[in-house]
C-alpha cells in the first residue's frame, strides 16, 4: 500500500510540474511534508539539497531519496516511477501534436502564456528555499532575532561571486559546503 502511495503521490507531482525540477519543488514538499507528513521540514531541506548536489534532474532526484526513506529500494523505485511516467506520456502526446500544429496562433499563444507561470513557481521554490536557510522555515519571517546571519552573509557572497565572475557553480557550491562546514562546526 506505500508503494502506491509513494507511486501516486509523485505520478501527481509528475502530472502537474511544469516547467521543470524547481517549478516542481513546491509539489513535492506539498505531497511531501503536508499531505503525507512522511519527512519534515527540516528533512525535506535536506533532501532537497542532496538532490541539487547530485547529477541528474532535481524532481526525480528528489523522489528517489524520498522513496528510499520512506520505503527504501522498493519505495525508490516505486516514488522515481511514479515520477516519470506523467512526463513520457505527456511528452510523447505532445511531440505529435507540436509536430503537426506548431505553426498554429494558438499553440505559439499557449506556450508564451505558460513562460510566466513557470518563472513564478520557480519563483517561489526560490523564495521558499531561501526562508529555509535564513529563518528554518518555509515562510519569512519580519523578525530579524530567528534569521540566520551566517547563513545570510554566506547566500550573499555566494550570489555576488557567482554574478560578479561568473564560475562554475559546482565551485561555488564545494566553497560554501567548506565554508559553511567550518562555520557550523565551531
């Protein structure tokens, strides 16, 4: 019965996630944390940043390593399957009828529409990400006494260097793991 449950709740996050792995973080923590309460918030961040570390896209990446907490090899597999078979459906039906109507008003009218709502719900998976490193919760906060100054200072200097000098990212993240290994540590 928890590998249906693990199947169907990622066949949801795979049916309605739009535009990518970041426009899908925020159903995966609403099937997640608050519909199945089957990690926490907490557990949740974690997860989500081994899954940004690791190759491959961060929604089935994701669903992995919730599937094998929740259920170990069986659940990874069952959450990881779930996860996919939305999308190659969806893309096979998709690729046939781009194909023969791309050239359509409508189609062009459709896919233009669909860019804003996308950039919003990365947008939000942002923002919700960042809550979570500065405040430990998924929401801000207006009191400045819970925020995390370490990790704001460490977001900023992360941000700045990666707009200023522009390296690779997977460098910048080794960084901030050894800087913020260091300063949690003491």
């Amino acid at each position: 019965m928890m590998l249906l449950r693990l199947y169907w709740s990622f066949f949801i996050v795979g049916l309605f996630s739009f535009g990518g792995g970041y426009a899908a973080l925020p159903l995966i923590q609403e099937q997640v944390v608050r519909s199945n309460s089957w990690l926490t918030h907490a557990e949740f961040m974690d997860i989500l940043t081994i899954s940004q570390i690791t190759p491959g896209p961060i929604a089935i990446n994701a669903s992995t390593f919730v599937g094998v907490k929740v259920a170990g090899i069986p659940g990874a597999i069952a959450a990881t399957a779930g996860c996919i078979t939305p999308s190659c459906i969806i893309v096979l039906i998709l690729a046939v009828l781009y194909y023969r109507f791309k050239g359509l008003r409508l189609v062009q009218g459709i896919i233009k529409g669909l860019r804003p709502a996308i950039v919003a719900l990365i947008a939000a998976s942002g923002l919700s990400i960042l809550a979570a490193a500065l405040f430990g919760t998924d929401s801000f906060s207006y009191s400045l006494s819970g925020m995390d100054f370490a990790a704001l200072g460490l977001f900023i200097a992360c941000l700045f260097t990666l707009r200023k000098f522009r390296p690779d990212p997977i460098l910048v993240m080794l960084g901030a793991g050894i800087i913020g290994v260091i300063v949690y540590s003491i």
